[in-house]
C-alpha cells in the first residue's frame, strides 16, 4: 500500500513553512490595523450563488475552477475561491449598509481546481484588505498604500513593481468594450480558442492572454485612453497624484484588465520577476458595481487580495523560531519538581522543553537538536539547595541559581 500523499495541490505547512505563513498574516494585520482595517473572518464556505452571481457563470473561475458540492441537506454550496464576494455577503447579510465606510482585513484558505505550480495551489491562502462606502480616489490611494506599506514591512518592497491602470466608469468601459469586439472580431481566427469564447462574454480578458498568438493580435487593439470621458480622466489623474505624494512608484500598464463588470475605474498589481511566471504577488481594484449586484444597495468598493504562499516565497529569511530554555530533571524527585518549574517559567512568558523520559545526556542531545538557548538542569543537590544549575550554551558557563532569581535570569538570556 502507498504512503498516504496530501491531496494534488494541497500542501501540509510544516513548523519552518507555518512561520513564514504567520509571520506575513501577522505583519500584514498589524500593518492593516494602522489604516482602520478591522479584521472579519467568513465562513470558508456559501452558497454558490455568493460567487457565480457577481463572478459570472462563464468565467473559468466559475465554470472550471471552483468547489462546488451539495450537502447533506440539499443544499448547493461552494468553497470560496476568493474573499470579497463573502465580505460583500456579510455586509449585506449583517445589515452593515448604513455604517459605512467600512473597512475589513482578513486571511484564510481559498480554493481552486487548477493546474498546480510554484507558488500555486488548490487550496491556498490570502490576505486582504476591502474598503466600502467610499466614492472618492482617496479610498483607492488608501488601499494601495496599505499594501505597499505591508509589502515594505516584510522586506519585499525592493522586490516588487506597482502596475496601475483605469477601466474607467461604466460609460468609458462600455465604450471601449466596442470598440475591442469590433477589433477582435476582425481578427477572430487568429485568437486562441480561449479567447474566441471570451470575445463574446468578456472581451477585455483577451488583453492579459499569455497565448502567443493573442499577444500579436492584443499589440494593434485599441487603447483604453482614447475611450476614457473626462470625469474617469480626472479620477485616474487624481489616484495617481495621491501615490506620488506618497512617493510610491507606479508603472502605467494599459493591459492590466479585469474581465467583470463590477471593476471600474483603479485596477492595479503589485509584481516581482522572482518567482518566475507567477509574478503577481497582490491585486486589486475598485468594484463600484459589486454590491448592487448581489442584492443589496449601490455602494462603492475597493481592495485588494495578495498570496500569502507567494509573498513567503519571497522572503529572505523565514523569522527565526524561539530558542526554547530545556528543562533537564535527574531523578523522580526532580521529575515532579521539573513539573511546576516549567509552568512557572512559562507563566514568566519563557518557552520551555521539558523532555518527557531519557538520561541526561539523551535529554541534552535533544537540547541540541531544538536549538535550544540554554539548559536547566535538576537534580536532588539541587533541590537540596533550593535551586538548579543552569548551562549556558552560547558562553558554555555554568551557574547555580535559586529558583527566585531563575526566570529572571533566563529573560535577561534570551
């Protein structure tokens, strides 16, 4: 019989690999909550209709991509392969419409039936940020600042390149999406075959085809500039005047597209040519039409949503777990003592191993093995003393100490 394998696409987050997870959910909340980002947690997941009614029932992700099974009850229901329609449903499920601006942070699972690669997985992890309520450019400008500041905090911000694009508001974007059929159908044959589904559906997905033969034919379609009226001008210019205030660089992408209605106006990325051709690490966009959509009253939105396997990737050293004191009790006295001492030592905020069975030089090997800052060892001299000895294993120094000053002692070692 085979070693049982995690499920394809799935991957199991040892210690090493959960620190580099945790380290950027924890530095990307810490970060968000300096913006007013309150963290929201949804269920992982809904109905279907939460994702196919504004995601669209033709699209890749709804027809190829997503989980969707029916429960014991009857029920169909999908696991989310992404956040901001669950966000929206919460808001809209919670009567939170009137209390806007509202803004939420979270991470957690998505899932995707899709080919697995670097940095690519079934089911994976996101972080990110959705503002709602709020009409104005600077909620654009907000959200893509968090971001940034996020991505310098984790060290990557020399990494990565800030793309932007507008799609204008919807009478520039219907304007345009006009003028791109009447290019592509021109030149229907030369599309891929993915393409010539999508000239009908969703035109300006066609724009970020990686097919060969959809690249030639994308670099002589028009350009999105000559579609945009004055008022989607004038919101751009402003977006773009706040992030150089801000001294955050922006290169203009007029390929950069979103292929669903909802998006208007700010659609932007953050990229990195490091991680080969997964090279976006956190996009996003402002989605005007989203909440209408799902039922509930016009309300503006923007966010953003980044890969937390993918930003892990990306840093240079994974944050160093905490050197742990080992607890190194000889003799059964010692075996009970050791006991209270290391809930003691723990309750004074100390990472304690405290090795369940073994001789001293078995239970020092271990030491060894976790790394650990130093040892304290028990025996009954010690115990008849009142306190313990303690190794030092950086300096190789050997002291005996009460056990009134050994926390302290050991606080000041790590």
């Amino acid at each position: 019989m085979p070693a049982l394998q995690p499920a394809r696409g799935t991957q199991d987050l040892l210690p090493d690999t959960m620190r580099r997870h945790r380290h950027v959910s924890e530095t990307a909340h810490k970060t968000a909550a300096l913006y007013g980002f309150a963290e929201i947690a949804t269920p992982i997941f809904e109905f279907t209709e939460v994702f196919s009614r504004p995601i669209g029932e033709h699209t890749d992700i709804v027809s190829k991509e997503m989980y969707t099974f029916t429960d014991r009850g009857g029920e169909e229901v999908t696991l989310r392969p992404e956040n901001t329609a669950g966000v929206v449903r919460a808001v809209l499920s919670n009567g939170l419409t009137q209390s806007t601006p509202l803004k939420f942070f979270y991470s957690g699972p998505m899932f995707r039936y899709e080919r697995p690669q670097k940095g690519r997985f079934r089911q994976f992890h996101q972080i990110g940020v959705e503002l709602l309520g709020v009409a104005q450019p600077q909620a654009d400008i907000e959200t893509i600042a968090c971001g940034h500041r996020i991505l310098q905090a984790l060290g990557i911000g020399e990494r990565v390149v800030l793309e932007l694009n507008t799609l204008g508001d919807p009478e520039s974007r219907a304007d345009y999406r006009e003028a791109l059929v009447a290019y592509f159908s021109k030149r229907r044959s030369e599309l891929s075959e993915d393409s010539q589904r999508r000239l009908e559906r969703n035109p300006l997905r066609i724009l970020d085809s990686k097919d060969a033969g959809d690249i030639r034919v994308n670099t002589e379609a028009p350009a999105f500039a000559a579609y945009l009226n004055e008022t989607s001008q004038q919101f751009f210019d402003r977006v773009r005047g706040g992030l150089d205030r801000l001294g955050i660089a922006a290169r203009l992408n007029p390929r950069l597209v979103r292929g669903l209605d909802y998006y208007t106006h700010t659609v932007f990325e953050f990229v990195t040519t490091d991680l080969g051709s997964q090279g976006t690490v956190l996009a996003g966009g402002r989605y005007d039409g989203l909440v209408e959509l799902m039922g509930g009253p016009q309300m503006p939105g923007v966010g953003w949503a980044a890969g937390i396997e993918r930003l892990a990737l990306l840093l240079t050293e994974p944050p160093a777990a905490p050197r742990p004191i080992a607890l190194v009790p000889i003799g059964e006295s010692a075996e009970a003592r050791a006991l209270t001492l290391a809930e003691e030592l723990r309750g004074a905020g100390l990472v304690v191993d405290l090795g369940y069975s073994g001789n001293v030089q078995r239970r020092m090997r271990r030491a060894d093995r976790l790394g650990a800052r130093a040892a304290v060892l028990l025996g009954d001299d010690e115990l008849a003393r009142g306190g313990v000895t303690l190794r030092d294993f950086e300096s190789g120094a050997q002291t005996e100490l009460v056990f009134a000053d050994l926390a302290a002692h050991l606080k000041a070692l790590t």
